[in-house]
C-alpha cells in the first residue's frame, strides 16, 4: 500500500472514527497492512469472521462469536477492559448489514459506534469488503475507504519474491534480468497481489521457467481477469489508423496526442489528454476508430459496458463503477472506451424510475473524468448527441469532441480500396472511381450516401454474388465491376431512410463540434504504419505474481 494510503487509514484510527468500511478484493493484504498499522500505534488487533469468529493472533476467543451480534458483544467487552488499545476488523460483515438483512445487527453495530464515542472507548471497527452498501440507519455513522491495487513498488516486490524464491531450485530456470522485471511490472499494473502470483505460477508450472516467453500468456490471463469482472472487457485489437478510411483531422489529432503519455512530454509540460468525444453518423468508423488508437497508441483497450454497471442488486450499480474506474487507473497509461454512451447514461435528468442511481452513476463518473490525474485516455462515442446530458459536453470533460459524417468520394475511395484489399483482390482491376460514385450521391440523391458499415457490407455482398456464378459453374468466375452494380440496386441507404435526423445532427455539429473529416484534397495523407512500428503481442499490457507450486 502506498505511503499516502497508510498514512490516511492511521489518521482515521487515530482520530478515533468508530466505523471505517474499506472496500477491497484483497482481504489478506488488508489485514496484514492493519498489522502493521495497529502495531506502530499500539494497538491489539483482533480480526471476526463468520467461520471462526473473533480471533487474536490467529486464535478463537469465543466459539460463539461466529454470530456478528456475539461477535459484537465480545469486542465490546475488550474495548472496556482499562488501558485496552484495540482495532476490530470484520471480514463478512457486509451481507449481515444490507437492508434485507436483520435490523438487529445495524442497531448493535451502531450501538457499538455510539459506545465508542461517548465512553471513550480506545478502539475502533473496520469491516472489509468488497462492495458496501450503507443502509439509511448507518450513512452517517460508517466512513468508507478505498484502498488502492499494489502500486508499482509493490508490484516489483512480488515479482521479485516470486522469482528469487524458486531461483536455484533443481529442474526450475528462471531467466529474467532487471530489464525484463520491469516489463513484467508494466504488465501486472492493475491486478491484485493474488492475481499477480496465480499468472507467474501457472506460467512456471507450465514448463518449469520463466523468461521473456512467458508474458504472452501471462496476458492471455490478464484478459481472462479483466473479463471476470463482468463490467469491464479487454478488447485485442489488430487494427491501426491505417485501417480507417478518411477521418484524417481526428486521425492527426490521435497521433500527435499519443505522443503526450512519455516522460519527455512530462518533462517538456505536457499534460496527457484526458479524451475525445466521437459523435455523428452510425456505422461511419467510429468505434473502429478507438480499436485503431489502442494499437497505434500501444495501449490497453478496456470496454466499459455500461449497461453491466446497472445490472445486480441495488446499491451495487455505484460500487460497479468505482471498481470499473479504479481498474482502468490501475492499468495505466490505457484506453477506456465507452461506446455509445448515450444509452448507458439514459435516466439521468432525474426522471429514470430508478431512485436516482442513474444520476448517481453519472455523477461519479463526470467527477472521475474531471478530476482524474491517472493517464487513463476516455474514448466515448455517441449516435445522438440530443440524448446527453449537458454537463458532459463542458470543456474539461473531454479534449475535443469531434463529429463523423458520411464519408465524401475521397474517403469513399479510401474505405473501398482497404476492404477489395482485405479480399486479396488486386485493385487496379476495379474502377475505384466509379464506385466512389456510385455509392453517392450521383446513385441516392442530394446528401444521400453510403456509410463506411454500409460500403463494408456492399463489398461483402459483391463478392458473394461473384461466389454464386462461379457456383453455378463458371470456374472463372470472380469479383467484378458488374456483381458491384448488381448489388448496389437492393440496398436502402441509411441517410435516405433517416434524412432529416441526420440533417438536424449536421446543423448541431457545425455549431458545436469539430469535423473528423478533412474536405481540402491537397492535404498530405498520414504516414504509412510500418508492420515494425506496430505493438508486439507480448507489449501491448500488464500483469502480476507468488506461492509454493506443487510440480
């Protein structure tokens, strides 16, 4: 734990608070840093579960116990014996203390807080958890605390403890320097002290070593513990901004930004951006777009579903987006892409039905995005922009919010010219030209065009109806101009169906957002991505580790 942190929980305890809540998966860590803080004040520890009760020093003091009420009872009696220092940690408390539970246990924990404070009790009562729902009876009693995910320090202490443990041991090889600890550090970043010792033991049961070929799966199970979550979802892109047609403003804006995460920008005063707000068309590249950044950026992308923060049982939708922020700031530098956000954050002006956790969700989340210090870079994309809240548009929210139209014929050509080249056609064969045009507006009409989505699924359906002929036995048979004219005729384009929308969205963007796309065709194209300036696998993020294996 970090010095900050420690030196907080002690201020609470010294100050006497009666009733702390830290929430943490990590209940082990927990206690053995209340050891070290009950030590240097003086106090005795004594540690309450519902298996074995309340214990000191690893030893039942009462059999009953196991009861929270009992419990209580005896922690009371300790805090009355004269002189007595003490600190009372309870380990399952928080399912005795929700509102379905009985009411009994809240009145004799209260009690115990209203002890503390009008005797004079020396002690106080921490209950670990790893979601806390405060009941009305007890909001103003209970102090809740967070307590970080092991800091880079503590990550390099585990690895290396890890490591140094099983170094010399007969038929085991552990081959890694310094250079390459530090790697495995970057990549544990994030997970908890018994994740980090799950992924180095299974990489060294594996094949009795450990060495630089073991980080490929050590990020194969940080995927796996990032899903486990249910909220957050790690997304392994293979795509770069080469792979997107047109959007060459937004594009220049992503590459001079990913720029600013390294210590010369710190050192030059640079502040990272904190993230961009896509809106506009659907199906033009906007979510292909945060893919694309996470592998040019050589950063994690983490997908926040913000339809999972509301599911679960009351109470639970606030502790779901701490815990959903907390593991991306963990993980940092990274991505947190939040696609169409409008629809995650429906409800809250107040009038959602839900007793106001959709405003209270939303409330914690504009204060994370404008407070966060953590190089956490959000990517939000949004459909209709009418459906978000006005405090989210505010300077400070975002670095920039940019809209994506239909594309114009330059970016019409770009986006046909990579998708005929993802079928291994040679386009010198196809009139690119001609089909620009044709998916525009010479075919559907003014301001009627197709969308990136929709040129994708033209290509597709040409090169099946190629497919078809040569199934009907033209051996020779293969994608022409002809099968792209044949199919143009059963497609209803989207701008035509939903014209007017998208024609009110155009007049909000040009008033308040600024254009993705560049409509100057003398402006130099983006650099070519080269296969070497792309992230390796074993580079792309963090993991963790420590325990005896049985080989």
């Amino acid at each position: 734990m970090s010095q900050t942190s420690q030196k907080l929980i002690t201020e609470y305890i010294r100050a006497r608070y009666a009733l702390l809540v830290i929430e943490s998966f990590e209940e082990e860590r927990v206690i053995s840093e209340l050891y070290a803080i009950s030590s240097s004040l003086g106090q005795n520890l004594y540690v309450w579960n519902s298996t074995q009760g309340v214990t000191f020093k690893g030893k039942p003091l009462d059999t009953k116990s196991t009861d929270l009420k009992v419990a209580i009872d005896v922690c009371e009696a300790k805090a009355r014996e004269a002189g007595q220092k003490s600190l009372f940690v309870f380990c399952d408390a928080h399912s005795y203390l929700t509102e379905r539970a009985n009411p009994i246990y809240r009145r004799r924990l209260k009690d115990f807080a209203i002890h503390i404070r009008n005797n004079g009790y020396q002690c106080n009562c921490i209950i670990i958890a790893p979601s806390f729902e405060i009941c009305n009876d007890l909001q103003k009693e209970v102090t809740v605390l967070d307590f970080p995910l092991p800091s880079r320090e503590e990550v390099r202490d585990i690895i290396k403890r890890f490591t140094d443990s099983y170094r010399g041991m007969h038929g085991v090889t552990i081959d890694i320097d310094d250079a390459l600890i530090e790697r495995y550090v970057e990549a544990s970043m994030g997970l908890t002290a018994l994740e980090i010792e799950n992924c180095l033991s299974r990489s060294l049961v594996n094949d009795r070593r450990l060495d630089a070929d073991d980080q490929k799966s050590i990020l194969n199970e940080k995927r796996q513990i990032i899903r486990k979550t249910g909220i957050l979802e790690y997304i392994d892109s293979k795509v770069n901004l080469n792979d997107v047609g047109g959007l060459q403003t937004l594009k220049r804006w992503l590459l001079l930004r990913g720029h600013c995460f390294n210590d010369q920008a710190r050192e030059f005063g640079v502040h990272p951006p904190k993230g961009v707000l896509l809106t506009g068309v659907p199906g033009c590249g906007k979510s292909l777009t945060a893919k694309c950044v996470a592998t040019t950026w050589n950063m994690p992308l983490l997908r926040l579903d913000m339809g999972k923060i509301f599911q679960g049982l009351v109470g639970s939708s606030e502790a779901n987006i701490r815990v959903a922020l907390n593991t991306a700031e963990a993980v940092a530098p990274s991505i947190l892409w939040i696609d169409e956000i409008e629809k995650g954050l429906a409800g809250t002006s107040g009038h959602g039905g839900d007793g106001g956790t959709s405003t209270r969700v939303f409330s914690t989340l504009l204060t994370w995005m404008q407070e966060k210090t953590s190089p956490v870079f959000v990517f939000a994309t949004a459909n209709n922009i009418n459906n978000l809240p006005p405090e989210l548009l505010r300077k400070g929210r975002f670095d920039e919010i940019f809209f994506v139209d239909f594309p114009s014929k330059e970016e019409r050509k770009k986006i046909l010219e990579i998708h005929i080249s993802k079928l291994k056609r040679d386009i010198s064969k196809f009139d690119i030209d001609r089909l620009a045009d044709l998916c525009g507006e010479k075919t559907f009409g003014k301001d009627v065009v197709l969308s990136g989505a929709e040129i994708e699924a033209w290509v597709g359906d040409s090169l099946l109806e190629a497919f078809a002929r040569r199934m009907d036995g033209d051996d020779s048979a293969d994608l022409t101009m002809a099968d792209f004219e044949c199919t143009l005729r059963r497609i209803v384009p989207m701008g035509q169906m939903r014209k007017d929308e998208f024609t009110r969205l155009r007049k909000w963007a040009n008033e308040n957002a600024v254009s993705a796309s560049l409509t100057s065709s003398d402006v130099p194209a983006l650099p070519a991505t080269k296969e070497s300036d792309l992230p390796a696998d074993n580079d792309k993020e963090r993991f963790m580790a420590g325990r005896k294996i049985d080989f």
